[in-house]
C-alpha cells in the first residue's frame, strides 16, 4: 500500500521546486503561472528511523522501506472550478490522490512572482478551499439529481438507499456554499457509503505546507503563524519545508551527515519526514516490520487492521491461507538486544487471527495455501 499524496496551491507558491526536492526528481519550474501542466509524479522511500536500526541489527542484503509517492499538480487559480486556468483538468488530478498537501508560501522575495501580486497565505488558503468546495459542490448537485430519480422510479431498496444518499448529501451542501469542506460535514457512516461514487475532493484529508526560506525554518514567522492557527481550527496539521534545504539533504547519502546537517539548521527531522508522518496520522496508517538476513521491509497497513489483514499485504496468499503471526515489539528489540534476548524475556508471541496489529511490530507469518 503506497501512499499517494497530491500536492496543490496557487501557481508560483513552490510547488515544484518543493516537488523535486522531496522526491529527487526533476518537475519543471519557471518563475510564471502554469508552467507545470501534466502532474509530475516522484515516488519516495519514507525516512522510518525504526528501520535503520533493524537494518543495522540484522544486517540483511537488502532494506525495503515504504513508499510515498507525491503528485505535482498544476496551480489552481480563482476561478478553477469553472475552467480558469484549465482548472477543471487539474482538479480531476486532485480526485485520484489519498490526501491532498496544500503548498502555501510563506516567505517574502520581490523576485519570485505571487499570482495576487502580495503574500497573504490566508487569502491564498481561502481561494484554494473555495474553488474545491466550488468542483465538489458541481458534483453534489448532480449526484441529488440521480438520487432524486432513484427515489421515484426505482424499487424499494434502491429507493432506501438514494434517501440515505440524499440525507449526507443535504448536510454536505451548506458547507461546500461556505466554502468549507465536507469532511467536517457529521454525516453516519451509512451516508459516507451511500455518497462513496462522489469522491468529493474536500473529503479527502488535507494538510497544509509552508514553503518558508531559511529564515522562516529557523525561527518562524507571522505566515506560519496563520497557516498553523487554519489547520488547527479544520483539525488539520500543517508542516514546514524549506525547498532548498530538502534538495541539499537529499544528495546526502550518508545518515550521519543526514543527521549533522539537521542538527545544523537546528531542527529534528527533515520535511520529508514530517510530511509523511503528518499524511500517515490523518490517513490513519501505521508500519508494521518483517525482518531477517534476506530483507528488513516497512508495510504499511491501516491502524486497526487484524494480523490477516496485514498478512495480505506481503500477498493475498497469506490472507487467506493465515495460520498465526509470531510477533514482538521494535521497542523490545530495541531494549533486549536480540529476537532470542526478547524470547527469553517472555516479549516473543504468538497472535492468531483476531490480533489487531500494533504500529511498529514485528511480524513472521505462518500460512498454509
């Protein structure tokens, strides 16, 4: 399971340029509007700390970490949800993406080119949330029409259905005439069902990326200030990235120099980090490990999946053939030293099919096919 993150804002906000020194990839960028048309697409190793030192225990031949992968879409504009700016185009990009990373800039430069000729990150927040709600608003409408025809016409359980459908779609619209989005709409989670085919776009999870210079990364400023204080008033997280920094820590290939330069610029983790960790927490995923000689591997699951769930993720073989999981804690290898220290210990289990899998254990399979 990849996690597919799509990364939106004004044009000229830094998009691209935070794009490319997230994933090592090249996206194209220019100090004007719509320069990047066709989403660039970069999948990336998610930096797990936890991993590494799974790695350098047991020493395997190769370290497979989970995968983000990031999708550079085009800058909307006032007016996207009508067609400006080929508005319609990149908003369907949007609706094929888990979570939805909002760029907002968040620094001062008279030679970097703002679309409103000024830097106001709310006014800029505002005009992204409101042509969203604006496309998802489109879509609401039509599908309250089928529904409506669904009511008359159709037999009694198709008819149950779309009066379901109807009641999450009615809490939804005053929202989306606000310009708010739908997920802060209380809706039942048979209405969430009956309203699935809409794929609204601000049902999606969002956070928010202040692309700051360094500055701004050391010690913060008012912009920041705003952009935290929206994304906690939408139960949200924001993070922040400084583009240049990214691009300079990702050529190093060393973790201890990865590590000396952060310590440098007087911070914990890099942006990368951060905004993976914050699209896990609002995704509601978690890693589980599998570790040995041949491979150490990080999998990312759903919280709350059982041990055959997780077992499905390595192949679906393993779900359904599912004999037991032997099971302990990266906290336990950590303090115990060893898989046969933690056996001795009592630490090792044995989990059958109703365990529900812990974020950061360690799992060996027994299957049957």
């Amino acid at each position: 399971m990849a996690l597919n993150c799509g990364i939106v804002g004004l044009p000229n906000v830094g998009k691209s340029t935070i794009f490319s020194a997230l994933s090592s990839a090249p996206a194209e960028t220019a100090n004007y509007p719509f320069c990047t048309i066709d989403p660039n697409v970069g999948k990336v190793p998610v930096q797990d700390p936890r991993l590494a030192k799974l790695a350098e225990i047991f020493k395997p031949r190769r370290v497979l970490p989970a995968i983000i992968e990031f999708v550079d879409i085009a800058g909307l504009v006032k007016g996207a949800s009508k067609g400006e700016g080929l508005g319609n185009q990149f908003l369907a990009h949007i609706r094929e993406v888990g979570v939805v990373a909002q760029v907002v800039r968040c620094f001062d430069n008279p030679d970097i080119i703002h679309v409103a000729n000024k830097i106001d990150p709310e006014s800029d927040m505002d005009t992204i949330a409101v042509e969203l709600a604006l496309a998802d608003l489109e879509t609401l409408s039509k599908r309250r029409e089928r529904a409506e025809r669904t009511r008359k016409v159709q037999a009694k359980a198709e008819q149950k259905l779309a009066e379901i459908a109807l009641s999450g779609l009615d809490k939804i619209r005053p929202l989306l005439e606000q310009g708010k989005p739908a997920r802060l709409a209380d809706i039942t989670d048979e209405e969430r069902r009956a309203i699935a085919d809409c794929h609204f776009i601000t049902m999606k999870p969002q956070l928010y990326v202040c692309n700051v210079d360094e500055a701004g990364l050391r010690q913060g400023n008012p912009y920041i200030d705003a952009v935290k204080s929206r994304a906690g008033a939408e139960h949200s997280e924001a993070v922040c990235i400084c583009g240049k920094f990214e691009a300079e820590l990702a050529v190093l290939e060393d973790p201890a120099e990865k590590q000396a330069f952060l310590e440098d610029l007087g911070i914990r983790e890099s942006g990368l980090t951060a905004l993976s960790q914050a699209a896990y927490r609002l995704l509601g995923l978690a890693t589980f490990f599998t570790a040995g000689p041949d491979e150490c591997r990080a999998w990312t699951i759903h919280a709350g999946d059982t041990a055959p769930k997780a077992a499905g993720v390595i192949h679906t073989d393993f779900e359904q053939g599912f004999i037991k999981a032997e099971v302990y804690a990266y906290e336990d290898l950590l303090r115990y030293g060893s898989e046969a220290k933690i056996k001795e210990a009592g630490k090792y289990r044995i989990e059958g099919k109703e365990y529900v899998v812990q974020d950061g254990d360690v799992m060996f399979f027994k299957f049957n096919v």
